[in-house]
C-alpha cells in the first residue's frame, strides 16, 4: 500500500496526512509507492512531465498545477571530442530543474487542502515554490540567505511570495525556517518526500529520449541531492518495473570549497563529517549539513560511481566555455558542467547523461563579475 515511511523508526502514515517528518521520532520520510509506465499513453501525452501520471504520487487531476515543466531538450555536448547527454532544464519555467520537485510537491499541497507553506532556500528552490503557489492560490514564506542573487529574490517576490531575507549562512536560514514550520507545512525540497517523486522524472525523461534505456553515467550536482537522489530514484523505479536494465553510475559533482560528501565518501566514514565551507561560486550546493547525507552516499556507492570535486578557477572557466558554446547558465551549474570536464579525461566510450541545472539570468551579479575577472588570454 501507498504510504509515508520514516527512514528512523519505520513507523508510516497514510499520504493524506498534512505532515512532512515522522510525527513520533522527527525522522525523515520517505514514500511507499508503486509507480506503473504505459509507453503508449506516455508517448501520446503532451510535452510535460505529467505525462508520466501513473507514476506521480498524485490522487485525482484535478490537483495538477503546471507550468508546463518537464521534458527539457537532452542535447548533445562536445567535451574535447567527448559526446555528453545535457538535460537543458534552465529552461524549465522557473529556470531551473526545481520546477520538477515543486510541481508536484506543490499540487500534493494543493490536494491536502494546505493554504500556507513555508520553505528555505539559497534561491532556485524558492523561486520554484513561489511559482507553483501563486499558480495554486497557496500562500508561502521563502526564507533565504541575505546574500542570495538578487534575481532569485525578484523572482520569488513577483510571484507574491513573502521575503524573508537571513543574515548569515545556509545553516542559519535552515533554522529559521524550521522555527517557522513548527506551525506551517513545511515544503522543503530537502525533507519533503514528495519532491524527490518529481526529481525523478529527470530519469524518466532521460529513458524516454535513449529510446527507452537507461545510459551508463550520470554526473550530476550534489548540494542536498535533491536532483541526485531523484535520479537514482527514478532509475530505480524503472528498473524495478522491468524497463530498464541498470542503474546508471553517477558521478557527484561538489564544489571543492563545501564538500563534505565527498570526504565522507573518499575516506569511508560512517557519517558526513563537520566540514569548514568556504565561499564558492557555487551558491546553490554550498550545503555543510546535507539532510540526507547518508542517503546520497548510499546512491552513489550502490551505482558503482564516485564523487568528483571543482575548484573556483576550474568552475569558473567551465562556465565560460559553456557560454562560449551558446549556452547561458548559473555558475551553481557551472560546477556540474566543471565535474563534467573532469569526468571525460577518463576518457569512458559510455553513454553519459548531465545536466544544466539553473539559468544565468537568475545570477546577473555574478555573472558581471566573473566577466570582469576574466583571463586576458580568453579574451
Ligand atoms: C538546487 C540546485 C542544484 C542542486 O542542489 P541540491 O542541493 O543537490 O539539490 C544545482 N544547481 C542549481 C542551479 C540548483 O538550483
Ligand atoms: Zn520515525
């Protein structure tokens, strides 16, 4: 049966009940559900992600609040001769692949009757929320960091959302909104299980447009794994129903100036360690306490792939070339796509699947300065 499960005590709940951590132990919760593909209603539905219904953990249609996201153009990447799969989802309507987890995280929302949420964020996870409320008449609290893009906190505020801006770090906003969500549905893209049930239609999408198989690699960012964890999900999915053959082997990019997932997993700790983070281009991974650590670390070693670690100059000068190339992306993605460029001197003949997670137009700022620090030799 369809339920809530905690990843502590087990204990579950049905998935009508307005809660988003075990109501007994604090834990995590993941969902019970079985999914089913019928690749001819798939193909003959519309280019969203809802054309994978039957497997979106959603009781009737009419709680469908869309933008229109989903099925983002794959297209071919030349790395040094090196073909990679992209995922172009800073084209999904939010501008970045948050979309997936808060269109259905958020129509879950809608058909729990919820009138208020509140989140945090370090911005495209705001803006998402923000979205797909004002698109359902929900109102929503986005708490972010006061160092946030500018164009994130434009983005979240135009679409009516309320702005709490948080001196300090990531880790301070987090406890913010907590507070806030001892008395508000919490739609965070970290807890709430019904996020991950919309990351994974990234896998989905990636099967359908192999002609309906899995690759072998997929590098992907690694922040609080909201995509990563949604990804393996989805594959595992598709896997278990017969559809596809394997898991591909992902490879985890982090910024080398918050990684601690990727010491955990080098050094093979039974835990993600304190780290010190420093600044990184990278805003959007910068995360030193990823809630679901342990999980992510598990995905990655049972895929059979590894973790991959960028420097600021390594992250910058991918971004640049990216642009170079036609494509217009936030530095955040610029650390994938760094990953990406490192992952290829292995030189692998494997089908390999990425992604470009957020728009550049969203980090303006940051964008201008990279120009202005940027190598003569470049130029
Ligand atoms: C959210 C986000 C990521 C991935 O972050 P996770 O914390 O792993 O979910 C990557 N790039 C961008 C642009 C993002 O907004
Ligand atoms: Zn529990």
């Amino acid at each position: 049966m369809d339920a809530l499960v905690c990843t502590q005590c087990t204990k579950t709940y049905s998935l009508n009940d307005p809660i988003w951590k075990c109501s007994s132990c604090g834990g995590v919760l993941d969902l019970e559900f079985r999914p089913t593909f019928d690749r001819n209603k798939i193909s003959s539905r519309p280019l969203t992600l809802w054309r994978y219904r039957e497997a979106l953990p959603l009781f009737s249609d009419e709680n469908i609040l869309s933008l229109g996201e989903g099925c983002t153009l794959l297209s071919p990447v030349d790395f040094a001769g090196t073909r990679v799969w992209v995922k172009q989802d800073q084209l999904c309507p939010s501008g970045s692949y948050k979309d997936r987890g808060a269109a259905i995280l958020i129509s879950k929302v809608k058909e729990l009757g919820i009138k208020k949420v509140v989140e945090d964020s370090s911005g495209n996870a705001g803006c998402a929320i923000a979205a797909y409320c004002t698109r359902g008449g929900i109102r929503c609290e986005i708490f972010v960091p006061a160092s946030t893009s500018p164009g994130k906190l434009a983005q979240i505020q135009h679409y009516g959302a309320h702005l709490h801006l948080i001196p300090g770090s990531r880790e301070d906003t987090a406890a913010a909104v907590l507070k806030a969500a001892e008395t508000d549905y919490y739609a965070s893209h970290a807890w709430n299980p019904f996020f991950f049930h919309g990351t994974k239609t990234f896998a989905y999408e990636t099967w359908e447009q192999l002609g309906w198989q899995a690759p072998d690699t997929l590098i992907l960012p690694a922040g609080h794994g909201t995509l990563l964890l949604g990804a393996a999900l989805g594959f595992q999915e598709l896997a278990a129903a017969g559809l596809a053959e394997k898991i591909p082997k992902i490879i985890a990019v982090q910024a080398a100036n918050c990684a601690p997932l990727a010491a955990a997993f080098e050094q093979e700790l039974a835990c993600v360690p304190a780290i010190e983070k420093e600044d990184t281009l990278a805003e959007g991974i910068a995360i030193a306490e990823p809630l679901r650590g342990m999980q992510i670390l598990r995905a990655v070693k049972d895929s059979g792939g590894k973790f991959i670690t960028v420097h600021e100059e390594e992250i910058a000068s991918a971004l640049r070339g990216v642009c170079r190339q036609g494509f217009y992306i936030e530095p955040t993605a610029a650390a994938v796509v760094a990953g990406i460029w490192k992952y290829v001197q292995t030189a692998p003949s494997e089908v390999i699947v990425s992604i470009f997670t957020g728009h550049g137009l969203k980090s303006t700022e940051k964008m201008l300065k990279l120009l202005s620090s940027q190598p003569e030799t470049a130029a």
